[in-house]
C-alpha cells in the first residue's frame, strides 16, 4: 500500500507532465489510446469525479450555507467571465466552429477539480476554493447547456437536454456517490488509505482522457501541421490567462483579502477542461477537432497553474525579506 501511495503522490506532484506524456505518446502511436471512446471516456471521466467526492466531507457543503455572499459572487464570476472571454476570443482569432465549439465549451464548465491544490499551494482560501468547485459542478448540469445555447447555438445546434443528463450522469450522481462512502466509511482504519490513493487515479484517468482525444484528431494534426496546434494553444493560453485575470479583478471589486482574490483568480481561471473534452466528443462527433482545444486545456490548465501559484509563493517569500 505505501508503494501505491508515494505513487500517487508523485502522479499528483507532476499531473502536467504525466498529461503531456500521454498527449505525446497517443501523437506518435494511437493506435494505444484509440480504446478511449464514447462510453469508455464517459466512464474515465466519471471515475475521476467519484474521487472528488471521495474526499468532500459535509464540513466542505456547508460552506456553501456559511459563506453565501463569498460562494455568490465565486459562481457569478465562474459562469459569466470564461464564457464571455470564449465568446469574445472565438471572434478575435476567427476560428472555424470545430475549434470555437472546444474553447467556447471548455469556457462554459464548472472550475477543475486540481484548482483546490493550486489554492493551498499558493496560501489561498481553501475553504473557499473547495465551495466554489462544489458549487459550480452542482450547477454545471443547468449552466453548461445553457450557456451553451447561448454562445455557441448560432454555430451549431446544441442538445441541451441531452447535455444536461449527461453533465447529471457523468458529474453529480459520481460525485455524490463518492460522498456517500465518505460520510458511511470515513471513520474506518482503511479509508485514509484509500482516499490517499484518489489523486493518482484521477491524474491517470486525465492523462487517458487527453491520449484518446490525441488519438481522434492526429490525423487533423498531421495533415495540418504545426500551425493548426499553435493557434489553438494560442487561443487556450488567452482563455486561461484572461480568466485568472479578471478572477482576480473580480475578487478585487468584491473587497476581498489576499487570499480569497488567489482563490478566485484559480477557481475562474481553471476549468474542468475533462468534462469539456468528454462533452465535445459526445454532442459534437461530426466536428471532431472540437476537441483539441478541450485537450490543450486539459494539460495547460495544470501547467499554468502551477506557475501561478509559484508566482503567489515568490510573492509572499519577496514581501517576508521586505520585512525582515
């Protein structure tokens, strides 16, 4: 068990590299990860949200009802600025609707679930960050396929019913299970164990989520070059950027610490660019490199990220020898 767990330690450690590895791999044999399709990518991702919920306690909801003006204004910025920003850099860069369908999508989803270890690394609100993650996934059902409609229902016709079962199935009922075991089994010898072993498994689930979605487009990306990823990423890394931006912007128009503007910065800036990646490939088959901007965003999320969160680090270390 202890070789398990410092294994999942490491994969949580470097989730952006273990992400790229297999994005690099599927691009060079993909035939390896062509077994992550339809049903099988639902499941991988369903898997990754049971091991969200397996470690939410009923402490982490009741933030929910103890910070109500804190989680409001979380919610707010989540669901309105990435979409806005998806919407307004889908018509800078005049992107073809495969591509706009991906960056509009993964703008329209709840915050990542990583985004919580990107807050305690850089001395954020924790609380706070695991309130906003548990407050836009339990509104992604409803949100998602509505903003959705609203963004992307000129460029194609968007199943928002389907979408919101499926958002239902693949996010809520997985998370909720997880926290049922919790709540049952939390106080028995071997959960901790288990719960140790969650962001491994969740990382591992990422990095086959990425490889199946490499493996779809690699034709595109072949035939199209290198320029066909670059501009995509381009378009990622503004998304993403811009989003940490105005998160924090919006955390400063709230009057809110330093701490919970770090917060907010990450919850808005990271987005659950898996569920992004599973939707594209469920509701958007017929536009396959919807995808790739999902994917992207899958490894560039983690990987900035973690520079941010440097980057608040330096920061404090900076103002202590001020100090001192």
């Amino acid at each position: 068990m202890r070789v398990w767990q410092n294994l999942s330690r490491w994969l949580a450690g470097n989730a952006s590299w273990v992400v790229i590895a297999a994005a690099v791999f599927s691009f060079f044999l993909p035939s390896a990860f062509e077994w992550v399709r339809g049903t099988t990518q639902t499941v991988i991702l369903g898997i990754i949200m049971l091991t969200m919920g397996l470690t939410l306690t009923t402490n982490d909801f009741r933030i929910l009802a103890q910070r109500p003006f804190d989680i409001l204004i979380g919610a707010c910025a989540q669901f309105f600025i990435m979409p806005c920003v998806a919407y307004l850099l889908v018509h800078v860069f005049r992107l073809e609707p495969a591509l706009a369908l991906g960056i509009l999508l993964v703008g329209c989803c709840p915050g990542g679930v990583s985004s919580n270890i990107m807050s305690y690394l850089c001395h954020g609100d924790v609380a706070f960050s695991v309130g906003m993650t548990c407050a836009s996934t339990l509104l992604a059902p409803l949100m998602t396929p509505l903003l959705m409609e609203f963004t992307a229902g000129e460029i194609i016709e968007i199943d928002a019913i389907g979408m919101f079962v499926n958002i239902l199935i693949v996010t809520i009922i997985p998370v909720g299970i997880g926290c049922y075991l919790n709540y049952t089994y939390s106080k028995r010898e071997s959960f901790p164990k288990i719960q140790s072993l969650m962001p491994g498994l969740s990382v591992t689930c990422l990095a086959f989520i990425v490889g199946g979605v490499v493996s779809t487009v690699h034709d595109d990306l072949v035939a199209r070059g290198l320029m066909l990823f670059l501009w995509t990423f381009a378009v990622v890394f503004c998304h993403n950027s811009l989003g940490y931006l105005m998160g924090w912007t919006a955390g400063t128009l709230a009057k809110f610490n330093i701490p919970k503007k770090r917060t907010i910065s990450i919850e808005v800036g990271m987005q659950n660019a898996g569920l992004a990646t599973v939707l594209a490939g469920t509701f958007f088959a017929a536009q396959p490199l919807a995808v790739l901007p999902c994917a992207i965003s899958c490894a560039w999320h983690s990987i900035s990220g973690t520079i941010l969160a440097g980057i608040f680090l330096r920061f404090d270390k900076r103002k202590e020898d001020v100090s001192k």
